[in-house]
C-alpha cells in the first residue's frame, strides 16, 4: 500500500483559542480532550496537541502499514529521528522523523 497522508498534527500553546478557530472550519470535533482536540476532514485527521514546540510548527504523519519499516527506510535514506516509535492509541504507533534540511514528518500505522 502507498502511504498517504493520515493525519497533521498542529501544536498549540493556547488549545480553547484555537479549539475554537478550527472548529469554524470543521465544526465539533470528534475528540476533544485537555491533552488533544481532533475532526475528521475527509480521509485526514486534524488534530490539536498542546503539548508540542509550537515553534517546531505541524506535522504531516503518513499513515503506513508497518511504523517500524517505513522508519527504517527514512532514516536509511538520510532522515533523522526526532522521536522514536510509541504508542498512542490501541494498535496505533507514531514517530516524527526530519529530513535532510531539518523539517519535521510523521508516520503513523501498526
């Protein structure tokens, strides 16, 4: 399977201020908690996370089959990694990796 892009994770320092300008475009979220606020949009998870470097900016994550592989493969291929494979959810992993010039991407999956 291709990897698509799954969700974009947008850190926040005030989550009520910008709960509230996304829900303009969105509506009400599927998920709204003090630690992360998400919609659904299409095939894309949009998602909240007041516990990111705001100045890091957000993180695309490709939705892959196999977390660990596709990690691998990035950093075989020049990429570094900026946080290592875990769990945030029932079968579901993520790790945020940067590329060769330093700009952040995830990868979600199993």
């Amino acid at each position: 399977m291709s990897p698509t892009i799954a969700s974009v994770v947008i850190p926040v320092s005030d989550l009520a201020a910008t709960k509230a300008v996304y829900t303009t475009l969105y509506g009400a979220p599927h998920t709204d908690e003090p630690y992360y606020v998400g919609w659904a949009v299409g095939d894309v998870q949009i998602g909240l996370d007041p516990s990111g470097d705001v100045t890091a900016g957000p993180v695309a994550y490709a939705g892959v089959d196999d977390v660990d592989k596709a990690r691998d493969a990035a950093i075989s291929a020049g990429a570094t990694e900026r946080t290592a494979p875990r769990e945030v959810s029932p079968g579901t992993r993520i790790c945020v990796l940067e590329d060769t010039d330093g700009n952040p991407f995830g990868i979600i999956g199993k």
